[in-house]
C-alpha cells in the first residue's frame, strides 16, 4: 500500500520496539485508552512519540495527531467537568468520552493501514511539517 505521508528511506523503515511502523503507530493511537481510563495515561503516547519520533516522519505524523487530540481533549474537559455541577457537563461528558473512543479506534485502524487520520473536532497545536 502506498503511504500517504511519502516514502521514507531504508534505514528508517527499519523495526521500531520489534514492531513495524503502521503496527508502532496503531500502537500508538491506542495508548490513548491509558488516558481515558486512568487520566494521567497521557504519559504513554507522549513518551512512545517523543522517543522516536525523529526515526520515522509517519512515527512524528501520528504522534501529532494524538498529541493534537490529548491536548484539545484536556481543554475540552476543563470546561465540560465544571459544567458538571449544573448538570449539562454530564452529557456532554458523556459525548466527549464516546467520541473519543470512536476517534482511538478509527486512528488506530487507520494506523495500521498506513494511513493518517486528523481526529475530529482535534485543534491543531503541532501542525503537519511542510515538505
């Protein structure tokens, strides 16, 4: 399948923790339930990118997106949880969670079909580099 990011050079298709690179970015897309489930799980796909986003530019492409999504989703929470006291956060907490599964799951499958996936309703603090 052809990559949409371009091709990378040899060396840096290599073997990435023992795994190919769309299986390292599927990965990568679902270290986000780490967030969801536990709140600090943020950590996960923070260190997973940063460690290696300088191997591969599709490694630094997904690795973005999430962080565009970690950090739209955190704002996004400080204004639903507050609104949890006058009870219209619940539902929209509620949405938010739903999307933010739906969004984990789709990025991963498209992940793992070499392709990259801008998250919905994503603000995007780290832009794309231009080639």
């Amino acid at each position: 399948m052809t990559d949409l990011l371009g091709t990378e050079p040899a060396h840096l298709d290599a073997k990435v923790w023992g795994m190919d690179v769309p299986t390292y970015c599927m990965l990568l897309h679902i270290s986000l339930f780490a967030y969801y489930f536990t709140g600090i799980g943020f950590i996960a796909p923070i260190i997973m990118w940063a460690v290696n986003k300088d191997r591969n530019t599709r490694i630094d492409a997904h690795g973005r997106v999430v962080l565009n999504w970690i950090i739209s989703s955190m704002i996004y929470l400080a204004v639903i949880v507050p609104l949890c006291f006058v009870l219209i956060g619940l539902p929209l907490f509620f949405i938010w969670w739903v999307c933010s599964v739906i969004f984990t799951i789709v990025g991963a499958v498209k992940a793992s079909d070499g392709e990259l996936w801008a998250y919905p309703l994503s603000i995007p603090f780290f832009r794309q580099p231009v080639r």
